[in-house]
C-alpha cells in the first residue's frame, strides 16, 4: 500500500492491447491523495546484466476544468526519462450524481523480449492459403532436411535447417519449436508479405508448410550467412569495398519495401543478422515476420523489434513509419565502420549504445578510433567518412532523417568515390614508379608514404 495513493481495483477482465501483462495488473490501479503526489517503484536485480523492460499505463476518465493541466514526469534512476505522456482521449459520461477521480492506470516491469507476436495478418484458414506459393507437407520437410540432421541457425521462430530440394536446389527451412514465443498470426504474415515482395536485394520464398501446429517455411539458401556473422565473428573478414556493397543492396531492398510496394512495406526488425549473404556476399533482407504495411503517414501498433535496433520514437509513441527502418539501417551503418554490437558492453557490467559512441568519438574528428580493426585491405578515409555521417543522420531525429532513396543514392556516390581513390592511387603509384631513380621519388611537391602496402600522402585524409 502506497501511503500517498489510494489504491482501488475491479473484478473485471480488462484487456490489454499493446503489451501482454497479468490480467491482475491490468486489474488495479493508483490515483494520488494529493494534486503532488508521486509514486516510487522499486525492485531488486538479482543480476546487473538484466534488462528491464517498463511499460507505463496512464488513464485520464475525469474531464479537467478548462484552467486544470495533469502531467507526468517519468524518473529512470533519479534522471529524467520523459514527461507529458499523451493518452488517448476517452470520455466516459457517469450518471450526473457521480464522479470519478483520475487515475494511474497501471505499471508493470518484465524482462525485455526482443520479439512479440504481432496479429498483422487475417487467418482465413488454419492449414490453407491463398498464395502462390508450394505448400509442402511436414513429411516432404523431413525428407528435404533428412530429417532435421543439418541445423544452421535458430531463432525467436525456431530453428532453420539446411535442405535439398528433388532437383538438388539447396534451400534453407525454418521449422516453428513448440517453444516458441511467436504464433501463428506471425508465421501467416511472414508467407503474406514474402509471397508479394520480388526483389534481387530479398530472400525469395519457395514454399511453406502447415499441419496443424507444425509449421514451417521454406527459403532460397543463403551459403554466406549473416552480416552479423562476418563482421564480428572473428572467423570472417571483409574489406571496406565489400561492406559498402553489402550495405548499398541492403538498402536497395529496404527502399523496394517503402517505395515500390504498394502499399508499402515496413520490416520492423531491419538488423545485421537479418542481411544474408550469398556465395558471391550479394546482400538479401530476410525476416519479414513483423513487417507491417504502412498506406499513410503513419500506423500506431504494437512495438516490435530488437535492443539496439528499435527506433526511439516508435518505442516511445508507438508510431511506426518508414524513419524507423531508417534508424535500424543507420546503425548496421555504424556495425559495417565500427564492427561493433548496437550495445556495447562496458566494465562492471555497464552498457553504452554504438551512436553514442561514435557521435563521442566524430566529434573530436578522431574517426581512426571507430574503425573496425579486423578491416582487410586498403580503404579511403573520406568514404568512411561519408558513411559514418550518413548512418549518424539515420540515426537522429525522424524529421532529420533521410528517406531509402537517399540513402541508395549516397552509398552509391560513396562506392564510386571509393573506386576513383583506388583506381587514382594505382595510376599514382605506377607513375611514381617509372619517375623513380634508385628508390628516390624526384618530386618534392608530393611525398609518399608507405602504409599497409599501399602508398598514400603525408597530408589529408587520402586512400588507405
């Protein structure tokens, strides 16, 4: 009991439609004694690396004199984290004899989960769709896989095995576990939206299975992984020009989704393992379990994504639009310069988030101090350059933000760019070559340095 508060409660089932919590929460509530009152929630960590996720209920059912304001002020730790909430208004006329106070509605606190399920898709028929897609049987699965045996990845979904096809195609099946946390409606809208999207820079969809609650979905095998996998697996590495590839058909496939479908397409959980890699590391976006479509400016629903990843407005107001893809895009952006996870752990069990870093680092002009330090071969610092301050404006405010097409045309500019370099430096050094007498370069005007194998100027940032 909260001695500022009144508590008051109700019998009544009452749904909750943004996050799942105990129908006994949902049940209670706090209104203040006084027109000051506030309240202070407190609870153990048994662990220092668990995350916490909050989830703050606010209700307003008294209609406020026209001179009257109510407003909040959200403290995480002692620091401020937000203030003036904006509920939905609702208006519920009692009989003229009664009235009712304002209340708090309701707060709860559970670990984070990365991904919740999401109903975005009508089921019309539990074992039937309407695509244009195979649909397998679970049996025809077994055979495919034989029997399960070659597991090359899991997830929220379940785990995904490596197949064969009857005329020897290899294909990658993702088989739902009992286990899991996400449901049918996901798996449905995951076949929807890949059964109507057809671009180079997306992984395709072969077919699908569905029996009951063993379901299952059947893809084009990517033999190169994830993104992820390669740029902080330690076991792989990529030169500067590869990453700007990959990044540059990534972002083709992202701006297919909000511009060339109609309606559009927002992925929601746009991160690095969710870039998959061919044999040649062409890029292809895969997941699409949470996209949601998007005909106006925006669409209010349930926040989906990953720790690190999750646009701060979206999490905060609920509001999906396509910047929110945008912000997901610019921190793989960061992952590609840095080879750094979205949340860095520190000491002591302390965290820090990658923009934060970066921003920290860029604005001291010290980039060398953010680069991935398992980058092979020679890069140019200007195009780095260019891509760091373009992931930092994905990563700022909504309105700051470029759109998809910006973003396609910019890591073009910077892939050209990066070429010229290379192919200028090339030109330099064989020129320098022939002037050369004894290991002397004759020309006092331009000095060479020799770094990593290649030759670069002592002044400015130039080719590495």
């Amino acid at each position: 009991m909260l001695p500022s508060w009144t508590s008051i409660s109700t019998t009544s089932t009452i749904p909750g439609y943004v996050f799942e919590v105990p129908s006994l929460v949902l049940q209670t509530a706090a209104t203040p004694i006084s027109a000051n009152g506030s309240i202070d929630l407190n609870w153990p960590a048994p662990d220092t690396s668990i995350v916490f996720f909050v989830v703050l209920h606010f209700a307003e059912i008294q209609v406020l004199q026209t001179n009257s304001l109510r407003e909040f002020y959200i403290y995480a730790n002692g620091d401020l984290y937000f203030k003036d909430p904006v509920p939905v208004k609702i208006q519920i006329n009692p009989p003229t004899d009664q009235e009712g106070p304002g209340n708090f509605g309701k707060a709860s606190i559970s670990n984070v989960t990365e991904n919740q399920e999401d109903p975005a898709v009508s089921v019309v028929g539990r074992n039937e769709l309407n695509i244009d897609k195979r649909k397998f049987s679970f049996e025809e699965l077994k055979v495919i896989t034989n029997n399960f045996r070659n597991q090359i990845g899991s997830g929220g979904f379940g785990n995904v095995f490596k197949g064969h096809l009857e005329d020897g195609n290899e294909v990658a099946v993702k088989v739902r576990s009992e286990l899991s946390s996400q449901g049918i409606e996901q798996f449905l809208n995951e076949v929807e939206k890949l059964s109507r999207v057809h671009h180079k820079n997306l992984v395709s969809l072969i077919g699908y299975c569905i029996e009951g609650d063993r379901i299952g979905l059947v893809y084009e095998h990517m033999e190169n992984g994830n993104l992820q996998q390669w740029i902080r697996g330690g076991a792989h590495s990529l030169s500067w020009k590869q990453r700007l590839q990959i990044a540059y058909e990534s972002a083709q496939g992202c701006e297919y989704l909000h511009k060339m479908c109609r309606p559009p397409l927002i992925h929601r959980d746009i991160k690095s393992n969710n870039i998959l890699l061919t044999t040649n590391l062409e890029a292809k976006v895969s997941d699409f379990g949470s996209a949601r479509d998007c005909s106006g400016t925006h669409v209010t629903t349930q926040v989906l994504g990953t720790l690190g990843y999750l646009d701060p407005f979206y999490a905060s107001t609920s509001e999906l639009t396509e910047k929110s893809d945008v912000y997901s895009f610019g921190v793989i952006l960061l992952e590609i310069v840095t080879g750094k996870s979205p949340i860095i752990e520190g000491p002591e069990g302390s965290r820090s988030n990658l923009t934060q870093f970066v921003q920290e680092r860029l604005s001291k002009g010290n980039i060398e101090s953010i680069l991935d330090p398992n980058m092979r071969g020679q890069y140019n610092i200007n195009s780095i350059w260019k891509v760091a301050n373009l992931a930092l404006r994905c990563t700022d405010s909504p309105a700051r933000r470029p759109d998809m097409t910006k973003i396609v045309r910019e890591l073009e500019e910077t892939m050209n760019l990066e070429v010229s370099c290379i192919d200028t430096s090339k030109v330099a050094s064989e020129d320098i070559s022939r002037l050369s007498i004894g290991g002397e370069v004759h020309d006092g005007n331009f000095k060479m340095a020799h770094t990593g194998g290649m030759q670069q100027p002592d002044y400015g940032p130039s080719a590495r």
